[in-house]
C-alpha cells in the first residue's frame, strides 16, 4: 500500500510528534520501502483464521476488590518537570 | 569467573562481596571508556558498602537493562524523553533477585532506546561496541548486558527480549541469553515497548548461570495479569549432561539466501554434535516463517505506539517549553524521542489507524495464529528446534544504521519464538574465520524452559566454545 506525504503528516499528528520537513522526506522514503514489504502478508489466505488477540489460554484476569496502599501524591509526583501542590501542572488548556 | 563458581567461593568465605564488586569498578575503569556497555558512568558514584546479605545468591552483583525499574537508580530506557526519570517503585525481578540475596550492580546497561533496535545503536549515550572487534556492533537491543557479561565487566546481566533483544547480543557477543516463555517471568517494572511480547531473561557466561538466574526471577506475579500462576521447577536439575534420544527438528525455512556462509557450516557442525551426542536430528518445516518479520512490525509498532503514548512531558522526564498544551505535547515528542522510536511510533500509529486497522493490525493477528501453529504442529513431534540465532555474525558499526529495513530482517530467526510466546536460548557454538561468535538458537514448547537448560547445557559441556574470550 502507497503511503503518501499527506498520510504521514496526519499520522505523526495522531501520534503527537512534530515532524520536520527532512524529516517528512526521509519517513516517506523509509516507510514506503518498510510498508511494500509487510505487505507480502496480504496474499495470504486468512479468512477462517482467528486473530491472535492473546498467546496464553488466559482470559478476564481480575484481581480481588480488596483496598491497598499505593504511590504517596509526593512520590508519584517526584519526577514530574512541573507540579504545584498535590498535582500535575500543564500550560493552560482552557481559554 | 562464572557466577555458580563465584557462588561457591562466596560461601566458603575464600572472595569477599566488597572484592568482587571492587573487581567489577576495576575492570569497567580499564575496558569501558572502549565498550560503553554502561551509561551514566560520569554522575556515578561507588557506594563503598555492600550490604552483607545470605541467601541464595550471597550478594552477587546482578547487571541490570536500563529499561527495568530499580527504585532509588535511574532508569531511562537510554531515551533522552526519560532523562533523569529515577523510579519511585522497583521492578518485580529486582525484588526477586534482592529477596534471594543479590545485590543489583548501582551502573546500569546501554540499550537501544526503548529497545527499538538490533545493535544498541539507538542509544541517546552513544553506542555500545563488541569486545570481539570494537567495529562491530554487539547486537541488540540488549548490547549492553551482552558486551558488559563478554568483556567481564559484570557477572551475569538482565536484558529484555521483544523480537530477539536477548538472543542476538547474546550471540554477537559469544555468551549465553534466555528468552522465557511469555507469563513466566513478571513484566511488573519493565517499561514496556510490546506488551504481548516482551519478557525479561537471563545473560549469562554460561548455562548453569542462566538456570540459577530464571529461577529467581521466574514465577506468578499478582502485579502483570499476564503472569502465569505455574509452579517454577527446579531448572539445576536439568543440567543433566544427557540429551540421548531426544529429538531435534531443524527448520528448513532457516537455512535459505541470506544466511552467512561460515555462520551456516558453523551451525551444521553445532547440530553435527548434537548427533553425536545421541540426539536424533531431522528436517522440519515451519511453513509461515516468511511472515514473521513483517508480522512482527506491525504487532510490536502497534503496541509500542500506544505504550509510549505516555511519554508526553506532563509525569516524567522531557518537557520542551511551550504555553499551548498539544504544541506542549508536540515538541516534547519530537525533542525527547529519537528517529528509531518516532519512525516505530507513526508506523504503529498508521497500522491502527481508521481504514488500516483491518488490512494491517488485524491481519497481522491472525498471521500470527498460523505461526504459533506451526510451533504447536513441530513440537507435537518434536523435543525442541535447533536454529541459528542470527543469520550474520556482528555486523559494522554503521553499516545498517540508515537502512531500517535491513536492520529490521537481522531479527528474522528470533522473531517467530516472540511471536508464539514460547521459550529459546542462544549459547555460543563456533567463531567465524574472523573471530566472530556464532550463536545456536534452541527452542522449546511453552513452559518448557528445562528441555532448553538440558540441551544447552549438555552441548555446552561438551565443547569449549563458552571458555573462549576476546583479547580485549
């Protein structure tokens, strides 16, 4: 499958990651050449074949409802590049 | 010095802990500055006092990967979106190991950032060189472990394994690494790349090491519901020196174009002593083999792009200034990843994306069903797989840094074990002309990590290829 400039620029938009005009260029090429060969899978003939959603026969793991102890605000905060008080902070998102 | 022998002058009281770990200082003073198998050596600072613990392991130093959490150390995955990340929580395999006396090494070792790689060149510290011939890359994305285990610089070591991440360094660098089954060991901690396929194992200089290592981090974990709830056997006890009557397939789909010449009659001698050794060899075929790669791309992208999503400047690590949040986003991504990652992530992306999902992810799915079945087919017949684990020995430094594609097919005999969730080791089996090690691949059904521990280990003990080592 072909993939075009317009594609990418939209994905790597999705996936929230500036791309810069070399960059862009050099995706193109590389994604084109990585995406003709994945594309051998499409002559098989899979019709009747059941995805391989998990590779254990485990299914609905739950674990009991009982309470614990979990991360302190100041520990789960400790690496975070900015914080005030007991939360996240982030640049404005409401105008 | 291994670590079962280590193990034994440990006990006797002959080495003390403190002159072990001032061994290993001593050695990466000498021989790291040209291997680079560990990162942060600048801000290090020795800690002068063991803590004397019994146990098992009777504080034996243990190399740890730096995508696994150690509480109190920085881990950052060798991604400059992670500098500085110091985890307030460690990984379930270091409590294991700490629980049976270990003592984790305070360096921790290079790897390609976020795993995404085949020869530790994707590190944001530069990369790791292999103590056979510093040209050469060590393999990856465990280059780290693997280089820092061949060079003596660490004991024994903990990589990952997504595609092969164990297995190929392991063979580049001419020791032994295990990939368990998938569920054996916890990926509590282990920062994830593709959920359904990474497992944490084992590198080691020879195999006793590897059984007494997965024996300690092996077993059910109430924190990865992937964890399977399943007795860990005693592995020493298949070190048994006896492989008589078991039987070998070797899978004609890993002998074709492609293949290095020398690592090709390496391998055919390798299986020749398995013959000689009383197993009975015969041909067999693993007919989806030819999918595995491009399969795996699409899985192992899909995963890693939704995983690394939350690598977005707001918990930890990375944040490119900025006063709008998605620009926030943005920049942070695109300043704090490398190309590796950024490629992997708008590839997965683009394989879940609406209109894709169906002829991509989903297709890959279901080729991945007829790949585990082609496993499920040969071991219904068969003991366990014998295969090369890479089909080239260490390549240049640089030589396929450009060419993701080419990088990507170096994986092509590793990948299917990921695929099929099953287990496989790679010991050291020959040298090519130019003193390169080759690695021979076992595999084995699903929780049968001791038909692997038998084969090696007897194959193992009756050559000399593990007590060969580099002129470094």
């Amino acid at each position: 499958m072909a993939i075009d400039n317009e594609t990418i620029r939209h994905v790597a938009h999705l996936a929230r990651i500036d791309l810069q005009a070399k960059e862009l260029e050099r995706l193109h090429v590389q994604l084109h050449e990585i995406l003709g060969f994945i594309d051998k899978i499409s002559n098989l003939n899979i019709e009747d074949v059941l995805p391989a959603s998990h590779i254990l026969p485990i299914s609905n793991v739950l674990r009991e409802d009982i309470p614990h102890t979990s991360l302190t605000p100041e520990r789960a905060l400790e690496n975070a590049p900015s914080k005030k008080g007991n939360f996240f902070s982030v640049p404005k998102i409401i105008e | 010095m291994t670590a079962h022998e280590l193990l034994v002058r440990l006990k006797s009281g002959s080495v003390a802990s403190e002159a072990v770990q001032e061994a290993l200082y001593a050695r990466i003073e000498k021989v790291d500055s040209k291997i680079n198998a560990y990162v942060r050596r600048a801000d290090f600072r020795k800690n002068d006092a063991v803590n004397k613990k019994q146990g098992l392991l009777f504080s034996l130093p243990v190399t740890v990967k730096d995508n696994i959490c150690t509480e109190g150390l920085n881990t950052e995955c060798c991604s400059k979106i992670l500098a500085g990340f110091c985890p307030p929580y460690e990984a379930t395999v270091i409590s294991k190991l700490k629980k049976a006396g270990a003592e984790i090494f305070p360096l921790k070792a290079n790897m390609d950032e976020f795993a995404f790689g085949s020869s530790t060149e994707n590190s944001c510290f530069g990369p790791t060189h292999n103590p056979w011939n510093l040209g050469c890359v060590p393999g990856g994305s465990s280059g780290g472990s693997a280089a820092a285990v061949a060079a003596d610089e660490a004991i024994w070591a903990l990589g990952s394994d997504t595609g092969g991440s164990i297995r190929q360094p392991a063979s580049f660098c001419g020791v032994v690494g295990l990939k368990p089954t998938y569920g054996r060991v916890s990926r509590f901690g282990l920062i994830a790349f593709a959920s359904s396929l990474d497992q944490i194992g084992p590198i080691t200089k020879d195999v006793e090491d590897a059984a007494i290592l997965t024996q300690a981090i092996s077993g059910y974990d109430p924190n990865d519901s992937t964890s399977v709830d399943q007795d860990v056997p005693d592995y020493l006890k298949s070190l048994t020196k006896d492989i008589k009557g078991l039987r070998v397939g070797i899978p004609k789909e890993y002998f074709v174009e492609g293949m290095d010449s020398e690592v090709k009659s390496v391998i055919e001698q390798a299986v020749n002593k398995l013959k000689t050794l009383g197993a009975s060899v015969k041909e067999v075929s693993l007919p989806h083999t030819e999918y595995a790669v491009p399969v795996y791309y699409i899985i192992a992208t899909a995963e890693a792009s939704s995983n690394l999503a939350r690598f977005d400047g707001v918990q930890y690590g990375y944040r490119a200034k900025s006063d709008n949040l998605i620009e926030m986003y943005k920049r942070t991504r695109a300043e704090g990843f490398g190309d590796e990652a950024k490629r992997r992530i708008i590839l997965g992306t683009f394989a879940l994306s609406h209109g894709y999902y169906d002829a991509y992810y989903l297709r890959a799915l279901k080729v991945r069903t007829l790949i585990k079945q082609d496993f499920d087919r040969v071991f219904a017949e068969f003991d366990c797989i014998a295969a090369p684990t890479s089909p080239t020995p260490a390549f240049k430094l640089g030589e396929r840094a450009s060419e993701p594609l080419k990088m990507y097919l170096s994986d092509i005999y590793t990948i299917s074990v990921n695929l099929a969730g099953i287990p496989a080791i790679s010991i050291p089996c020959g040298f090519t002309k130019d003193k390169l090690p080759v690695g021979l691949q076992i595999m084995a059904g699903s929780f049968n990590e001791e038909m692997l521990f038998r084969v090696a280990h007897t194959f193992e003990q009756n050559t000399e290829w593990h007590k060969i080592k580099s002129s470094l």
